[in-house]
C-alpha cells in the first residue's frame, strides 16, 4: 500500500556526516508517492549541498529565514506539512528544539509546526550516551515527537557503538507505518474498547540499604510502549511501572509506580481480578537482601556477604487465580536456549503466550529503543517470530495476537 501517496513531508537536515544518507530518503521518499520540501541548517550545507537536494526534491530547499532579501514564511511551512522528518539530528539541534531555542529555519518551522514530527539522532556513542542529550531526547518525547531509534555500528569517529542514524529504508518505513498504521483507521483504536488490561513494566529495585539496591538494566519502554498501544485501542489500562524514568500519560491509562518485587506483587494482586488481559513485562527481581540496613553499609572488610531470600513469583502466583475469561502473557528474556526455556516458561505459568527475546540479538533487550521478539502462544504451540522493529511497533504485533483470543469490540 503506498501509505504516504499526496503526503507532504518536510525533511530537516542538520550538520552530521550522515546527512548523505538523506538524499537517498527523499528520492524514497518521492518514489512512494510523497511531495518533499528540504530544510538545512547552514552546518548541514557543509556535508551536503543544496542543489543536490533541491535537485532531487524537486523544490527550492531553505538554509535560512532571510535569504536573498526575502522571508521564508516558517509558518506557511509548519503548516503545510503531514509531517516533519529530522534527520539527521544532532545533539546541538536535539538541545535546540528540546529547549525551544530558535536561531535556525528548522527551528523556526518545528516550533510552528502543527504536524506529527519524527526525529533520527546522529552523533558519536558517547554524546548519544550523555546525560545532558538522553534527557533532551526524553523531553522531546514528552512533548509527543516520534523517536527514530539510533543504530549500533561503525561510527564516524572510528568507534563502534549506538548513534548511527537509521538507514534511508527505516527511516521511510517508520513514516509508512505511521500514516499506515495510526492515522486514518479509528476503528483499530478501538478493538480493545471495554477490556481491562494489566501491565507490569520496568524493573524492581531491592534495597540492601538506604542508598544501594539490587536491580537490572531494564528502562520499563516495551511495557510502556504495551500500555499506550492499548489504551490507545481503547482498553482501560492499569500499569504498575517500577524505577523508571518514563512517565506514560493516555486516556483509560492508569499509573501504579512501584519500587520493590513484593511491592508490584502487591499491586497486581490487587488489580487481578478485573483484568481480561495481563501482560507480565516487567523484569522483576528473582531474589532480594534477607536483611535491608537502617542506614548505610561502610565499607570495613574486603567482602561483604548478602543472604539473599526469593521474591514472590508474579505471574506463577496470579496465574493460580486465573478465571475463564483472563488471558495472560509472559516475557522470557533468555541468553541460551531461548526457545527451550519459552516452552518451558508457557507450560509451568500456564500462559496463553511468552514474547521471547534474547540479549543474542543486537538492538533487542534491556535499554534499546528497538526489539526482536517471538511470540509463542499455547493454543496452538506455534512460535512466531518477528524482525527487529521499534517497541512500539512489537507492542502492535503483541497486541495484534491477544485480540484474537476474543471478538472484536468497538
């Protein structure tokens, strides 16, 4: 389906070497039927030049407000678009437009902008990795921008690691999926319209004392990412999300923030009952500290022993409470034997699926704004498996599985 034919879409180009991958996007771009207007910063045109892309767009492309004594009517642009596409972003522009800071035409149309907005990092795996950009990046998706995730690979500076820019085809794809998926089809909002769902989300952090914890590496996004594509499909959505410094907001949405394993156990005990769906996402610890100290622990011996004690096992236990109606999904993250263990993990916690996903592959697991899942499911113990796509877009495929067990509503 040629899901952006008449769609206008503004391409804003900052000043990374991979803005050459950008000529290769327009002309995908064009061939999918889209009308193209290109926006640089001036830093942009020294990586590649306005007449090649001009060229390609077929429309005049702006590096400025004022030039050649005339405006560039920002807001007739902001207006014009279905959509703006960043790409590449660099931290200074991802700074820029996070703080709302207006020196450039990209600026200046983004912050008139009415349209969806995408955005693709680019940058070396160490200015990805800092503080200061992850919390630009955050800010730019409270404010409802669209994250194109960032690749792991060779990088510019020599160094391999994450802030590649996604390649032209992902890039294209995400706005595919996009126009194809999320606009257009309100009926699909609303397949889930009258179902409770419960999620778990995030990880658990068990304090050994006032300042440490035992914890994992786990961000809470692909439970997010679950409860916002169910709510958005219409269900009455509870998350129960541990540490984690996302903070979902939706209609029929419902927050529970937890800390601790016997805290989310206590949370979703409570909120079993009513559920047609749980989904166990969380990465919930499997042991905690027996004793927990008042205050903190000095550091006097070359060793120091911690007595661990079991957490209560979430899933297991609910799934004893299992009515007719309720369907239940499980995670298995493995780093072997995946697919033995899913099975096993399906057959012991009596769910109808298990996602499986495995540290194996790369841009899957704890962290990543990407994943690679299977999804097992016991009616008819067939293993699906899917390629790596955004956590919004394996929450979609989830999703698209549990609707089967019931009519569609709405």
């Amino acid at each position: 389906m040629r899901h952006l034919e008449g769609k206008r879409i503004i391409v804003a180009i900052s000043g990374s070497i991979a803005a050459y991958k950008m000529a290769t996007t327009i002309r995908l771009l064009i061939k999918a039927g889209a009308e193209v207007r290109v926006l640089m910063t001036p830093a942009a045109t020294h990586f590649i030049t306005p007449l090649t892309l001009s060229t390609l767009s077929k429309n005049p492309v702006f590096s400025e407000v004022i030039s050649e004594e005339s405006w560039n009517n920002h807001v007739e642009m902001g207006l014009w678009a279905d959509a703006m596409l960043l790409a590449p972003a660099t931290a200074n522009t991802l700074a820029q437009l996070a703080n709302g800071l207006c020196d450039t035409i990209v600026a200046a149309v983004y912050l008139s902008a009415r349209c969806p907005v995408f955005f693709a990092p680019a940058m070396d795996l160490d200015m990805w990795a800092h503080p200061a950009t992850q919390a630009n990046v955050k800010r730019l998706i409270d404010h409802g921008n669209h994250l194109i995730p960032v690749g792991n690979g060779e990088l510019a500076s020599g160094l391999s690691g994450e802030g590649r820019m996604a390649e032209p085809e992902d890039l294209v794809g995400h706005l595919h999926h996009f126009f194809g998926e999320s606009q257009g089809k309100p009926e699909v909002q609303q397949t889930m319209a009258g179902k409770k769902v419960l999620i778990t989300a995030g990880p658990t952090h068990e304090p050994i004392d006032p300042v440490r914890y035992i914890g994992n590496r786990s961000s809470g996004k692909m439970g997010v990412a679950l409860a916002l594509e169910a709510a958005k499909r219409g269900a009455h959505v509870h998350l129960i999300l541990g540490p984690s410094v996302l903070n979902p907001a939706a209609a029929h949405l419902q927050v529970t923030r937890v800390d601790t394993a016997r805290e989310m156990f206590k949370a979703a005990s409570g909120a079993f009952e009513q559920c047609d769906l749980a989904i166990f996402a969380a990465a919930v610890a499997d042991y905690r500290p027996e004793q927990t100290a008042d205050q903190k622990i000095k550091k006097t011996e070359d060793a120091l022993r911690l007595d661990l004690v079991k957490n209560p096992d979430i899933a297991a236990t609910l799934e004893k409470q299992k009515q007719a109606h309720q369907r239940l999904i499980g995670f298995a993250l493995e780093t072997q034997a995946g697919e033995e263990h899913a099975r096993q993990k399906l057959n012991r916690k009596n769910m109808d699926a298990i996602v499986l996903n495995t540290l194996q592959d790369e841009g899957a697991g704890f962290q990543h704004d990407t994943n690679k899942v299977s999804i097992l499911t016991a009616a008819d113990n067939k293993l699906r498996r899917f390629e790596l796509k955004t956590k919004e877009q394996v929450a979609t495929d989830i999703l698209d599985v549990a609707e089967q067990w019931w009519p569609v509503k709405g």
